[in-house]
C-alpha cells in the first residue's frame, strides 16, 4: 500500500467515527465550535493573509489566469464575509432532527419523516480558499463530518483556515477529524477520494469543468455538482431601460470569475434599438469584449461576431455574448438550448411574462429584475453554500443546510400490530 492510500484510509475511517459523534452534538455545541472558528479566523488575520500572499504570488508564477487568481485571493472584506457566514450559519435553525409531515394512518400509527445527516461529506475545490471555511461550517452544523481537498494553488492559505477551524473544533468539545483537510496536493488523493463509498456518502467538486468532469465520470460515490454557469439576461420589451442597463452591468461587471456571472445577454427586438446604443458603449468602456449575432452588429459597431460556441460558453472572463431575439418565447428556448441550468434572468415590467419565465426556464434559479449575481448562498440566506447544484435529485441550487441532509421515515405506535 503506497504513503497516499494509508493516509486516505486513515483520514476516511477518521471521519467516519467522528461523522457518528457530530451527528448527536446538539445545536448548542456545534453553534459554539461556529462562534470559536469565527473568533479564531478574527485573531489570526495577519496569518492568513501571509499565507495567501504566498500562495498568490507563487500563482502570479505560475501564471494563473485573472480569474483564478480573483478566486484565490484573500483580503480583508472576504475575511469578514467567511466570519459573517459563520455567525449566520450559527444563527440558522438546525434541520438535524426535524420530524415533519407526521399523520395518523387507518391503523393507528404515526408516519413522518425526521432530517438526518449524510454522514461524510467530500468536497473537491480549486482556488477559493473561503471554500474551505463555508463548507466546514455548513457540514458542520448539519451534523456531518468533512474532507477537504483544496487546489495546490491554495494550499498555505488553507492551512492556515484549517487551523482556525481545528481550534474551534476543540474548544467546543468536538473531535478535529470532523473536519478533515488534505496537507497534500497529490492528484492521486482525489481518485482515492471518490471511490472509497465505505468511509465518504456524497462527494461535492467545485472546480472547472474537467475536473467536475472527471470526478462524475470516475466517482463511485453519489456526486452533487454543476459541471459550468452559463447564466442569461433577457431583456424584455416590457423592460424599463434604466433598470434593464444597471442589472445587466451588474451581472457581468461585478465580478467576472464566478459561476452566476452573466454570460448571454438576450434581447428582444423591438427595444434593441433603444437598449443596445447605450448598454454596449458602457460595458465596452468598462472593458468587455463584445461578441453579436448578425442583428446585433449591425446595431453596434465594431464588435466581433458571435458563433454557436459562444451561446454555451462559461467565459469567466471581460466577454458577453449578445443575442436579438423576437419576443419572450425565443428567449425561453434558446437559454433552455444553451444554458448550463444554473442561472437566468428576465427583465420585464409585464406581470404575466414575468410568471411565464419563472414557469418555464428550466434552471435551478430563475430571477425577475435582479441581478444573476444573487445567486449565491450567502445572498439567499442560507449563510453560505457548500456549492450550487444544476442537478435535479436531492438538492438543486445553493446547496444549504437542508441539502446537506437526507430525511428517513419515522413510525410511532403503542403497542401497534398488523392485521
């Protein structure tokens, strides 16, 4: 047995016995293993930072991308976010143990159901060292223990969070293998990862494409993932323009390196005229490259031309392609061809287009006049997510507390016998 697999199976079989004792902590204990974590993430700003700083410079080169290094970078306000997400999850009703939908039958029993933990959770991430906090947090509060595997870009910097969380962890009584992350960037750690169903219940990879690829294909553990965020904006005839150009800015401007970033901007045609002039002069000046259908260009000079390609591209990236389309029905049908299922967006001011986008956008959040950005854990209330899922069994969109849990039935009787 080769150094990497007698560290995985310890690592599995730790998890799985402390996966037993987080599944009975009460809520006042894990509530208070979130507040030390928090508390020791405050404290230990410097370090943090000093770690990020290395890893970011020994991504500079590398030459990660700006995207990649967007998502790897660690400063202050993203410091802030991890320990408000901490406090919120804290302050979150705990789902563990939750007896629902309870009802008398003909022969007497009850029937409901009670959420239950998962048990493991593995979670495959790159970049993004805020990951690592969010994701302990959610497992932890749902009552499952984790491992972790971070992308070797980030591997001081969480490190240096997994401290933080290991301190939490024993203040509160809690074991520290709940939460389990890799000192190693061996590629040969993921593979192991993913097959071992004995020790792991459902894997989570967040990450690019081939790499959520990959683990889907080769996994023999059930995989919660979205494989890219291809998000449209439809802009309706019925849309007021100045609402209509601030949320499409937002939505491809606010940040370019995430998933619910905007991608395919959809306009109908009897508004292009009115909306394109002005919307494209702004975000070229804010230094998008533009890529239009045949109509689009003839509206606005001087931008490159779209292909098929770019309908179902993920650009994470300055690019936005621009589509004319001619009424609500198009739109509809061209994001349920190209969209990776993870977010759009209508802008309208008329109530029954509005419902009818809602109905039959077939993506895991579907928005009316606000900003494909939102679609985001933190931003739904859920105080973080552990990712966001285009799949449609279990758990779709943010993935919260609640998906991090499964429900089994409960029968109460009293001596109850079958006839």
């Amino acid at each position: 047995m080769t150094d990497i697999e007698t560290y995985m199976l310890q690592l599995g079989r730790q998890a799985r016995a402390a996966s037993r004792q987080i599944a009975r902590a009460s809520s006042a204990q894990k509530n208070a293993a979130l507040s030390a974590i928090a508390t020791a993430l405050d404290a230990n700003r410097e370090q943090l930072m000093a770690a990020n700083e290395q890893d970011m410079r020994a991504g500079r080169d590398k030459g990660l991308d700006a995207a990649l290094l967007d998502r790897l970078e660690l400063n202050q306000s993203r410091i802030d976010t991890m320990i408000e997400g901490l406090r919120q999850v804290a302050a979150l009703d705990d789902p563990v143990g939750a007896i629902s939908d309870l009802k008398y039958r003909p022969s007497g029993i009850q029937v409901g159901k009670m959420r239950v933990p998962l048990g493991v959770v593995g979670i495959i991430y790159e970049s993004r060292p805020n990951v690592t906090c969010e994701a302990a947090s959610l497992c932890l509060k749902s009552g499952n223990a984790t491992i972790l595997r971070g992308g070797s870009e980030a591997i001081l910097s969480n490190q240096a969070i997994a401290a933080c969380i290991r301190s939490g962890l024993e203040q509160a009584g809690l074991s520290a293998h709940v939460v389990q992350i890799l000192d190693r960037s061996d590629r040969d750690a993921v593979g192991l990862l993913i097959t071992m169903p004995e020790f792991v219940d459902v894997i989570v990879p967040r990450g690019g494409k081939g790499l959520i690829a990959r683990i889907s294909e080769d996994a023999k553990v059930p995989v919660i993932k979205h494989l890219d965020g291809n998000c449209h904006l439809y802009i309706d005839d019925k849309a007021d323009i100045e609402k209509a150009v601030a949320v499409a800015i937002n939505a491809k401007t606010q940040r370019y390196g995430t998933c619910c970033t905007l991608e395919s901007l959809l306009v109908a045609q009897q508004i292009a005229g009115t909306v394109l002039p002005s919307l494209s002069q702004q975000l070229i000046g804010l230094g998008v490259e533009l890529r239009g259908c045949e109509k689009t260009r003839a509206i606005v000079d001087g931008i490159n031309p779209a292909s098929e390609l770019d309908w179902e591209t993920e650009y994470l990236a300055p690019v936005l392609s621009i589509k004319i389309v001619s009424d609500v029905d198009a739109a509809i049908n061209h994001i349920n061809t190209y969209s990776s299922q993870h977010t759009d967006a209508i802008i309208t001011e008329d109530y029954s287009r509005a419902k009818k986008f809602l109905r039959e956008v077939d993506s895991s959040s579907v928005m009316v006049n606000a900003s494909t950005r939102f679609a985001d854990g933190f931003e739904y209330g859920l105080g973080a997510e552990i990712g966001i899922s285009t799949d449609k069994l279990h758990a779709r969109g943010p993935v919260g507390l609640e998906g991090l849990t499964s429900q089994k039935f409960i029968v109460l009787g009293d001596g109850h016998i079958r006839q």
